[in-house]
C-alpha cells in the first residue's frame, strides 16, 4: 500500500476522533475550578495551565467559557509562539452546526473587525517607528535632569522646590504613559525585550511593579467597564458608578458614603489619594508577596531618588517631597485615565464581541499635539482597546477606518474636545449619585 494512502487514511480516522461539544457544554466550564474556552473555533481546557499564566489567571480566566478569539489575537502579537503553549491544553472543537461566536453575539461585526485587523497589519500599523520611543525616553531623563539642575543651581526655597516638584511630577506621568507601551508589547517584536524595559522604565524610573501593573491592567483591557472583572471599576465602596451600581446599592439601602455628593468628595479622595496611598500599598504588598526581580528595580528608583535629593532636603524633607510629586502625578494620571473611562457605560457582563464591548466601555479625545503628549496618546482610547499591541503613533492612522466600521454597524463612536471630556467626569458621579439617591430614598 502507498505511503500516500496511509496517511489519507490516518488523518481521516484523527479527523473523526476529535471531540465536539455545542456552546451550552462550554459555558458550563467556566468557574474558577474548571475553565474552557474556545480559540478559532478550538476548545482548550486552560483549568490547570491559567495559574500560569504570564498575564495573571484573572484575565486568562474572566474568558472562561467563551470565545476568546479577538482577545488572544488583541494581547499577543506573537501568535506562533504562544500557540505552541495551546497545544497540550487543546481537548477538541466546536460541533460544526455551532456559530464561531457564543451567546448571540454579532458575527458580522466579528468578521468585518477582523478585515480591519487585516488591513491594520497590512498598512504596517503594528510596526514601530524606534526614534520615537528613544525621543520619550530622553524627554523623560531631560526633565529629571532639569529638576536636579534646579534646585543645584537655586537652592531649596519655595520656590525651586515647587518647579523641580512639577517638573519630577511631569516626568514621571510621562514615564507611566512609556511603561505603558512597553508593557503591551507594544514597541519591540520580541516579547522579552519589551518586559525587559517595561521592568527598566517602570521600575527604575517610577518605583513601581511590572508584575502588579500587568495583572491589574490586562483585566481591564479584558473586560472593560464590568464589575466584578475590570479592577478600574472596584471602587471598594467608595464611588458608584454608571446605572446599574448605584440603583443596585440604593435599593439595598446600602449607604458606606453619601453617593449624591461623590461629585463633590471625589475631588478630595479621587485623584489627590489613587498613587500615594492605594496603588503605593497594593505595588509594596505585591512586590513584597511575589518576591521577584520588581523590588530590586524599585528599590534601585528609591536609591537614586534619595542619594539625589536627601543632600538639599534631609531624609524626612525627601520623603515629603517624593510624596508631593506623587500627590501631583496622581492629579495628572486620574483625570487622564477616567475621561475615557468612568463617563461610559459601566455594567455587569453583556457578554458583547470585542469591538462591540471596548466601544461601548471607551470613547476618544480630539487630537491634537498636548493632547496626545498630555494623555500619552490615551486620547485615542478607543483604537488602544482595539488594539492595544499597535504602536501609540500609528493610532491615528487606523482611527479612519474604525470610525467607518462603527457607522457601518450603527455603533456610536465617541470623541470629545479635553475640556468636555474632563467635565464629564464629575457630570457622570453626579448622575449616578442621583440616581443612588432615588434609590435610595424609594419605598
């Protein structure tokens, strides 16, 4: 018999012994002790393997009993190499009378979003141009050098000291907006170098966690807006957010602050407090549980930010003034993330496709060149939550086409000028606060 035969024969057989199950057998699969999910129609049992994995079991898991397509394509730039550690978790496929997509979402969306990706690779848009990264980075070692200068050559008075404050201040929210890049694999093709400077720039040049950042932020781009599994909307009691949460505690009779006034309190609690005091202890506290390589690279930040500034300020007078900056940084760094975030529709699990879901959670500010410097270019939200491995410059190039899908599919595409955007953040707290407060006050 032919060599040929024999493996007609043998891939025929295989084809046949290939388990099938329908969308109701892997929705069952997805606790947190038994987790599926499906990739390109492919049924993986990641139950074990998800403690693994490098983003966090979390965001791995909040998939679990879905198709994860878009999501495993928008996270990994480097599909083959991932896909190599697919391959033991794969245990079968979707029945063939089943649709690709699961709980009835729009598979014409699905589609015509994938062509956009096509095109997106096809124009070259996840290619990164590496002057510009090296220019941010020296922008960055140019203003903490500049605040050194200053208080060298001025002295410690008032006055220098708040210039060099809001010149470190600007340093470092431009160095989270660069950590930011690289934490997505956003500037280098291999995976490794990108961790290795996102450790470098996140580390070294703000005192902060690789590890702690990736597992909380990843979540975010996962599901964003949905409680329970972004952790940007855990607001541990002290704000209620978009329609849902503030009626659901209204009717509870829950009250842990005076919700109708959270307009007014979030400028006290909200963005003077987010760095110095929440994110410090959860970044300390994690560094301090995993004992991995973050603590060195922060410790090595603190080193170098001591022995700079303890000469002109002693050691209590440094410590009050990193945490000055920090009380400034975090200012800058709530307003930017919440203008595209806070004002959207915020919910529990719609269950929607990817470019459904990131549309309905993000929406845009104009551009123009503060803006994209101010925001790190996270005025083009929308295009970073589609896909957030394309280089931050390449972000208005595909925005056009986005734009173009979305009134394609009568989807709203959302863009605001900077001032609006940041006022419509305490417009969306006063609303849901009133709507606690009917809540609440309802018999």
């Amino acid at each position: 018999m032919g060599k040929g035969g024999n493996q007609g024969e043998g891939a025929a057989e295989r084809e046949v012994s290939v388990p099938t199950f329908s969308w109701e057998e892997i929705q069952k699969h997805n606790l947190r002790t038994d987790r599926w999910l499906v990739i390109d129609r492919k049924v993986y049992n990641i139950t074990k393997w998800s403690i693994q994995h490098p983003g966090g079991q979390r965001v791995i898991g909040h998939y679990a009993g879905e198709d994860a397509t878009d999501a495993f394509r928008a996270f990994h730039p480097d599909l083959e190499f991932v896909g190599k550690f697919l391959k033991p978790l794969l245990i079968g496929e979707l029945a063939p009378e089943e649709p690709s997509q699961d709980h009835g979402k729009n598979s014409k969306i699905t589609e015509d979003f994938r062509a956009l990706r096509k095109t997106a690779e096809d124009m070259n848009l996840f290619k990164t141009n590496h002057v510009f990264f090296l220019l941010l980075l020296a922008h960055i070692i140019a203003l903490e050098s500049i605040a050194w200068f200053t208080v060298f050559y001025f002295g410690n008075g008032w006055i220098p000291t708040l210039i060099t404050a809001f010149v470190l201040a600007t340093s470092q929210a431009q160095a989270g907006w660069l950590q930011h890049d690289y934490g997505h694999l956003s500037v280098y093709r291999k995976p490794k170098w990108n961790h290795l400077v996102h450790k470098f720039v996140i580390g070294h040049l703000k005192g902060a966690s690789a590890n702690w950042w990736n597992h909380r932020h990843f979540q975010h781009h996962a599901k964003p807006n949905i409680f329970h599994k972004d952790p940007d909307v855990n607001m541990l009691h002290v704000f209620v957010l978009g329609e849902w949460q503030p009626i659901e505690y209204g009717k509870k009779k829950l009250k842990y602050l005076p919700y109708n006034h959270q307009h007014e309190y979030f400028f006290l609690i909200g963005p003077p407090l987010l760095i110095p005091m929440y994110f410090q202890y959860q970044i300390i506290m994690t560094m301090i549980v995993h004992k991995n390589w973050d603590l060195a690279w922060a410790v090595s930040y603190y080193i170098r930010f001591f022995i700079t500034y303890i000469p002109f300020y002693g050691i209590l007078g440094a410590l009050l003034f990193l945490n000055f900056i920090r009380f400034l940084e975090s200012h800058w760094f709530v307003w930017v993330t919440q203008m595209n975030h806070i004002v959207m529709e915020i919910d529990q699990e719609a269950y929607r496709d990817w470019f459904s879901s990131q549309l309905t959670a993000t929406c845009n500010v104009e551009q123009s060149f503060f803006n994209d410097w101010f925001s790190g270019h996270l005025n083009f939200q929308i295009e970073h939550h589609l896909f957030p491995t394309m280089p931050r410059h390449n972000l208005h190039k595909i925005a056009p086409l986005v734009k173009s899908l979305c009134a394609k599919h009568g989807i709203e595409y959302q863009e605001k000028p900077l001032l609006r955007a940041l006022l419509d953040i305490i417009r969306s707290l006063k609303k849901s606060g009133k709507l606690w407060l009917d809540a609440y006050l309802h018999k």
